[in-house]
C-alpha cells in the first residue's frame, strides 16, 4: 500500500510535464524509468538511468523540425492594411488576434510617419507580442529610419492629422520617449536581427561569429529538449538578417552581426530619449543626432549604415551579386531580407534569394500592394540515425491578396546532430 501511494503521487506530479514529451512512446518510457529509478533503486541503477534517457532524447532528435516566418515591410500609418495583411498571411485571425499559425513575425520597421495611425499600430504590435509569447511564437521589431527621424526630432513626415491624434506636440514626445511607444523602441525593438532557421544556431540574435563555444538551449514550457552548438559548420550560415535600409559591404560594424550593431543603436536611442527635447524640425531647425554621440553611433544613422542604406534595392543585378555573398559570409546568413525601398508591384528577390526586398508601399499614402514574405523551413531525417543524414528545405515565397509566388526553394543535405523539440 505504502509503494501504490508513493507512486500515485509520483504519478500526480509526472502529469503536468506529459503533455510536453515528443511522444507517446517517450512519455511510458520516462514514467516507467522513472518509477523504476525512483520507487525501486534496486532494479537499476544510475547509469542506465542516464543511458535510457540519452537513448530517448536521440529518438527525440530525429523527429522532422519546421519554422514558419512571416515578414512585412513598411506600414506608414495605415492599421487597416497592416490588418489585411497580417490576416491573409495567416499571422491574426478573423478577430485581429494571434492566430498560432506561425512561428515568427518580423517587422522591418516605418510604423510610423505618412498616415494617422502611429498610436493603433504599436498597440497592434505590442498586443501580438504578448500574445505570440504566450503560445511560443516571438514578433521580432525593427526600428526604420522614420521611427529614428521622430527621435532626433526631424517631423518632416508627420501628418498634422496624426500628431491630433496625441493631442499635442508635448504629448507626442513624452509618447516617443519616456511613454509607452518610447519603451517599447527602448525593450522590444532593435535595429538589426538574425533569425535562425533551425535552433541549433541558437536562440534570435546569437551573434556570428559567436563569441564564446557556450551551449544554446531550446525550451519549451521550462523543459530543455535539447542542445544546439553555435560552431556546427554544416547549419553555421542556416538563418536570415533583418534590417530596415540594409546591410552595406563597405560598412565596418558588421561583426559581430546583429550584436554590434544592436549595441550601437541602443546607446545612441538612449541618448535621443533622455536629452531634453528639442522643438520638432520644421518649423524648427533641425536638431541633428544628440551631443556626445559617438562616430560609431553616427556611422549607424548616415547613408551607408543599416537604416537608410538602398545599394541592395538600386545597384545592378552584375553589382549586388558580387558583393552579397561577402556580406552573407561575414554575417552568418543565407539571406538579407529589408525595407525602405519600395516596389509598389512586387517583393524584389535579387540573386537567387540572397537579397530580397520587401516593402512594397503597402500604406494608402504610397497606393502599392499588400504583401509579405513567408518561409518555410523543414529539417526531415533520412537513413539511419548512425548516418545523421538530414534533408533541409527553404521555400521563400511573396504573398499577395490574390496569389502567392515563390520566390526561392532550395534544398540540401547536412550531416550532423541536430536538436530540437518535435515539431
């Protein structure tokens, strides 16, 4: 009776974690060890408790791994087209919420200017974020070079009907500063990202190259599945850059890419959000980047930094071809995905993918198409778990209101051991 109850509570704490395991398999085979290890020591011992659990977790590991990004470019003031097109990108649902239906959303920045709707728009973005967290998606948010004018003070694109919609000019600071959109830049926003396409590389914005040989965990629901290492040479490059302008060969802060660029923005937002406010610029002069701002920092903000950089989107094909795959290399990425320069017909996919352009003026004040991008990313097994054999697979596609087209798929063998949670 005294072993039936032991169990039975054993049992009872067990039951929560359950319906986490990869399998069914998996689960009886942790229970039974478990009970087995715990509740009668005598019939085993410590190492092959270890070795059935290590057994299990390689099991774990050849399951097939997916990740579905979606990827939207400027919005400009405009809720009900970010709307539209977060819906027929299946990112909300018919009630404007988190669908589940993706993995990430990555938006490459220029909410705000040209349109009414700057307050709504960061409300939207900040309530996915919550709710994505929520259901283990992430909403990853770029700062565009307008969101960086309004910090400096350069107001060229406000819209005196928008700026009615903070009810004045003082209060529209305070918002950008030390209000709630201001907080949000400060937190949730940076100025470049690397998404990896497989979680063996580590979590978003594991710097290339890594800086140390530290382990990166997977977690779902406080459990580890398993262990991902940043020097596997096979998935090294296996994920994205995200910026607003782009990422120009000639510009020196690129490694480690995003840490040091993200670094150089945060300090030089800082600064912006804490000096006294200048008056807006016009009718104002313009106030220009803060004192004390470094020539780093300055670097970040001029025509050849990641905010305002277009050589991507306007050098020809022969020009970006031959200098993508440096950048690439340097960066740890198969492919750079930006903003700021519109198509008003299409997503440009330069290079066979390696470059790819997403803003498309989807904001009523440019007229352009609703679009996003979207990524499908599958890791599926092949032979026997000795041969470590997998097939990886990227389909990149433009998605429109009225038709999809594919933009890019490749596929490729890896060999390796590769973790992650059942997907």
């Amino acid at each position: 009776m005294t072993l039936y109850l032991i169990y039975t509570l054993k049992l009872h704490l067990f039951i929560p974690a359950m319906t986490t395991w990869p399998t069914q398999r998996q689960i009886i085979t942790e229970l039974t060890t478990f009970a087995r290890h715990k509740l009668w020591p005598w019939t085993t011992d410590a190492d092959q408790f270890e070795k059935e659990l290590e057994y299990q977790q390689e099991k774990a590991t050849r399951m097939p791994f997916s990740r579905h990004i979606v990827a939207v470019g400027d919005l400009h003031g405009d809720l009900p087209n970010a709307r539209r097109v977060l819906r027929f990108s299946n990112v909300i649902d018919d009630s404007g919420d988190w669908s589940g239906e993706v993995d990430f959303l990555v938006q490459t920045g220029d909410i705000i200017d040209r349109g009414d709707d700057t307050i709504l728009l960061f409300t939207l973005m900040e309530n996915l974020r919550s709710q994505a967290a929520e259901v283990g998606g992430t909403v990853l948010s770029h700062l565009g070079n307008h969101e960086w004018m309004n910090a400096t003070g350069d107001w060229r694109y406000v819209y005196p009907s928008e700026l009615k919609t903070f009810g004045s000019i003082a209060a529209r600071q305070r918002m950008i500063t030390t209000g709630r959109i201001g907080r949000a830049w400060a937190q949730n926003y940076t100025t470049a990202s690397r998404l990896p396409l497989h979680p063996s590389i580590g979590p978003p914005n594991t710097a290339y190259p890594p800086t140390s040989s530290a382990l990166h965990f997977q977690k779902e629901d406080n459990l580890d599945f398993g262990i991902g290492y940043t020097d596997n040479k096979a998935m090294s490059h296996a994920a994205l850059s995200f910026v607003h302008g782009g990422l120009s060969p000639s510009y020196p802060e690129l490694t480690p890419f995003p840490s040091r660029i993200n670094e150089l923005s945060d300090s030089l937002l800082a600064k912006l959000q804490r000096r006294p406010q200048p008056p807006p610029h016009p009718p104002h002069p313009y106030p220009g980047l803060p004192q004390g701002t470094t020539v780093e920092e300055a670097r970040l903000y001029n025509s050849n930094g990641p905010l305002w950089y277009r050589g991507w989107a306007m050098e020809d094909e022969e020009t970006v071809c031959s200098q993508v795959d440096a950048v690439l290399q340097k960066t740890g990425t198969r492919r750079m995905i930006m903003g700021h320069t519109p198509d008003f017909h299409n997503i440009q996919s330069r290079c066979n993918g390696k470059v790819i352009i997403i803003d498309t003026g989807i904001s009523h004040a440019y007229g352009g198409v609703l679009s996003a991008l979207s990524i499908h990313y599958t890791l599926k097994p092949v032979g026997d778990a000795d041969s470590q054999r997998w097939i990886e697979k990227e389909v990149v596609s433009a998605l429109y209101s009225d038709r999809q087209e594919i933009l890019a798929s490749d596929e490729r063998e890896v060999v390796g051991e590769f973790w992650h949670d059942e997907s």
